[in-house]
C-alpha cells in the first residue's frame, strides 16, 4: 500500500489497521478492532476471531497488488478511504472504498465497497 499525504488526516487507529492488513498481521490489526467487529468485503462479512483473522491473513493473498490511498474523506462519523488496486486479479485495476465505524478508540465496523 502506498501510504502518502491523504492518510495524514485519518485517525491514529485506521492507519494503523491499514497498515496492519497490509503487512497481513492480523494480531496488530485485531487489536485494534471492537470484540463484536464486523468487516464486510464486497457483500461478504466476517465477524469473530477466526474469522477476522483469516480475511486478515488471507483475503486477496493470491494475487499480486499494489495499492494507491487517493482520496480519504469523512461521511458524517464514517471515515472512507478510497484505494486504487491494480494487479493479476480479474479485472487487473479496482476502485474500493474502505468505510470506518469507530467505537471510543477502535474499528467497530469495515464496509469495503466498490468506489
């Protein structure tokens, strides 16, 4: 992930996650999540340990990213960070919008969506 000036603005909490996932370690990014988080990749949830570690861990694995913050806005108490993939999955380029509920200090809920 190319981290530059848009992620300067985010909460302490959120870089640290993206981050985090991009470096797929999963105990750094779930600590950093509520215990009753849930994350939502393109209609497909994951909630619990296992299984918020997993997606960690293994979502996209098989292909080759890279990754581009380009835009990180805030829609009511929603932090959204739109991130543009280019790589070997299909398609070869994808907008997503990663939509951030926080709780006090950590991720209650991740809506990764089509940008």
């Amino acid at each position: 992930m190319d981290t530059n000036k848009h992620t300067e603005q985010l909460p302490t909490t959120i870089r640290a996650f993206l981050e985090a996932q991009d470096a797929r370690d999963a105990d750094t990014a779930l600590a950093l999540l509520t215990p009753q988080a849930v994350i939502a990749d393109v209609g497909e949830s994951f909630s619990g340990d296992t299984e918020l570690r997993r997606f960690i861990t293994e979502a996209g694995a098989e292909f080759t990213v890279t990754s581009e913050i380009t835009k990180v806005d805030r829609d009511g108490e929603i932090w959204v960070v739109s991130h543009h993939l280019e790589g070997d999955f299909p398609g070869g380029k994808a907008d997503l919008d990663y939509r951030f509920a926080l709780e006090d200090e950590r991720i209650d809920r991740l809506d990764i969506v089509l940008g």
